[in-house]
C-alpha cells in the first residue's frame, strides 16, 4: 500500500484500511453488530436460563416455578403455590448455578474470541497461558496443604485457583517477553507450553503424594462443574467477569484493525503489541476467576467463538458482543445436560463441554490447515 503526500499541504494521509493492493492483507470490512443478531444471542440466552430453572431432578412443576420467579418482578404479584422446600431449590440452587454458568460461559467465550484476536490464531483458547494449570496447581496446594493447615476454610479453594492462575500467566509473560514484536505473540505461545508443562509436573507430584481422599477432589475441581454452586461464588466473579468484558469490548475495534497485520494496524497508529498485552491480561484475570469457582471447562472458547464467525462473519465488533451472549446460553444447556442425562447423578460439566468440542476442535484444525 503506498502514500503519496497532498502536494497542497506536503502531508501523508492516513491510509484506508479498504485501500489494500492484491499483494497485501485481506481488506477489512468494518461492520456493526447488527440488531437481529443481538435479538437471536439475547432470546437463546433467555431460552436457556428459563430452562435451567424450571428443569430439575427436584420434579417442581414448571408452572408453579415459573410464576415464583415471574413473581418477584416489581409490580407483578403472582402466587407460585411452591413449598417453602420448592422456593428454596428455586432461589438458592437452580438460580445462582443458572446465574454462574452464565458468568462462566461468557467469559471463557469472549476470552477465546479475544485470544484468537490477539495471536491471529483460530486455534486459541483461554487456557493458552497456562491459566488451567496455574489454577489447577493452585488448588491441589490447597487440597493436599489441607492436613497441615486444618481444615479448609471456605472460598480458600478459589482464591488459591485463582492465585496459581495468575502466577502461571505472569511467568508466561516474564518467559515470553520479546523485543522483536512480530516474534511476541509466538513467543507467549512457547512459553505458555512451558509454563504449563512445569506447572503440571509440579500437581503430579503433589498429587502422587497425596492420600485417595484428595486425589477424588482435586480430580472433581479439575473436571469442572456448577454443583456447588451459590451466591457466594457468583458475588466472588462476577467483578472479575465485568470488568474484563468492558475491557474486551473496548478492544473489538483495535482487534478488527489488527486482523490485517501490524504493521498496517501501526500505519494507522494502533499499537498492536500494547493492545495485545491489554487484551491477554484482561482475557487471562477473567478467566481466572471464571475456573476458580466452576473448575476446569474446555472447549467453550473454540466452540462458540467459530460458531459465531461461521453466521456473522468475521468482525470481532460482532464476535465479541454475541459470544457474551451464546456462551453464556452455551454453557446453561452444557450444564442442564450435565444434570438431568444421568439424573440423580450427575456428568462432570468438563466431560460435556469435552464431548461437544473435542469434534468440533478437530473440525476448526482442518479447516486451519488447509488455509495454511
């Protein structure tokens, strides 16, 4: 792409990102999110939570579920007819599980959309930097530190998940920092491998050290779930989540513009490296806290952020907003299979999401290399 200056002025204009030759990056199409897709993410976002509360193995009447919560809108006085049992499943298991998937599931989606973003890699996912295993070694600390420290106190648990995951993540970067800045998104995904792989040796041994008690819940923390659900965990996240989401979506714009490459997104003043640095650390401090509570759920950031590129395009001011949307429905749906298929029991909400994205990986792998 070449600029002349004005001969009236002597300035360089700034190019258009349209203005692209046949040698050079694609051209970027910039596009706004249109309402009919926000309507569709919005109505199966509705759909799904309004599933989640009124199925369950308790065997409440939908009906009389549903006038309970429809009740407790202002202004709206219907009687439900449940036992105080039946509003007590309602409001303090059903709820709040309902309300953390939701959490959980935008966040790991919009996270993956931002990864795949940031390193122009379709192949990315939230646990890239070493966040699963941070969090996993942070909280077999705990679990196996449990007969030295007592007993565990309550909230300690995702709070040290969160703590590893950070710590993973900071020495990702510490090993990954690169001068050359086209060689820094390759280098954070080398080192990610790295820190992980360290990361994981080191739960290994812990766990080999460990008795079978602590072994069943370290493995039941990493296959992931919303059993324990409550108020609690959705007031410990749900800053975490809001603010790393404001953030993201700040960025769709810069993500679009960096999708040509950066050198054309520094042409036209974007500074590729500090906004990949920004969208990393907000994507990684969410996700944190999102496998803090809810354990380790993979897939959700392949899943839905390809799903959305396939009908809308390839716009990040488009995937970013709707993967709020669809994974946080996504993930309700994974969740009420988890628990209702095998009903009482219940499928480790990890070993869902691993059904449905394991093909779907293999699918998106496929299609990456034969573009390459």
């Amino acid at each position: 792409m070449t600029l002349t200056a004005d001969p009236r002025t002597g300035n360089r204009p700034a190019p258009a990102l349209l203005d692209f030759d046949d040698t050079g990056p694609p051209p970027l199409q910039p596009t706004r999110l249109p309402a009919v897709h926000v309507l569709v993410g919005a109505g199966f976002l509705l759909v799904a939570a309004t599933v989640s509360i009124l199925v369950g193995p308790a065997g409440l009447p939908a009906g009389a579920v549903l006038a309970e919560v429809v009740g407790r809108i202002p202004l709206v006085h219907l009687h439900s007819g449940l036992s105080a049992t039946g509003v007590v499943v309602v409001w303090q298991f059903r709820m709040p599980r309902m309300v953390l998937g939701c959490l959980v599931g935008a966040m790991l989606a919009i996270a993956g959309a931002s990864y795949q973003g940031a390193f122009s890699n379709p192949l990315a996912d939230p646990y890239l930097l070493g966040v699963a295993s941070g969090a996993g070694l942070g909280a077999t600390l705990v679990v196996v530190g449990a007969p030295f420290i007592g007993q565990i106190p309550s909230g300690l648990l995702p709070v040290a998940a969160f703590a590893g995951a950070v710590l993973a993540v900071a020495a990702t970067f510490a090993l990954g920092r690169s001068r050359a800045s086209e060689r820094s998104a390759a280098s954070l995904l080398l080192a990610g491998v790295a820190v992980a792989a360290f990361f994981t040796a080191v739960q290994t041994f812990l766990l080999q050290q460990s008795s079978p008690g602590q072994l069943t819940t370290v493995y039941s923390w990493i296959l992931g779930g919303l059993a324990t659900a409550g108020w609690s965990q959705v007031e410990l996240v749900l800053p975490y989540v809001g603010v790393a989401t404001l953030v993201l979506l700040a960025c769709r714009r810069l993500l679009d513009v960096m999708s040509v490459g950066d050198e054309e997104a520094a042409s036209v003043g974007v500074r590729a490296q500090r906004v990949r640095i920004v969208v990393i650390v907000a994507a990684t401090l969410g996700t944190a806290a999102a496998v803090s509570v809810s354990g380790l759920i993979g897939f959700v950031g392949i899943i839905v952020p390809h799903t959305i590129r396939l009908l809308a395009g390839p716009s990040y001011r488009r995937i970013l907003p709707l993967s709020v949307l669809f994974g946080a429905g996504f993930l309700v749906l994974a969740d009420l299979l988890a628990r209702t298929v095998l009903s009482p029991a219940e499928i480790p909400l990890g070993v869902v999401t691993a059904f449905l994205g394991a093909p779907f990986f293999l699918v998106v792998l496929r299609q990456a290399r034969r573009v390459g």
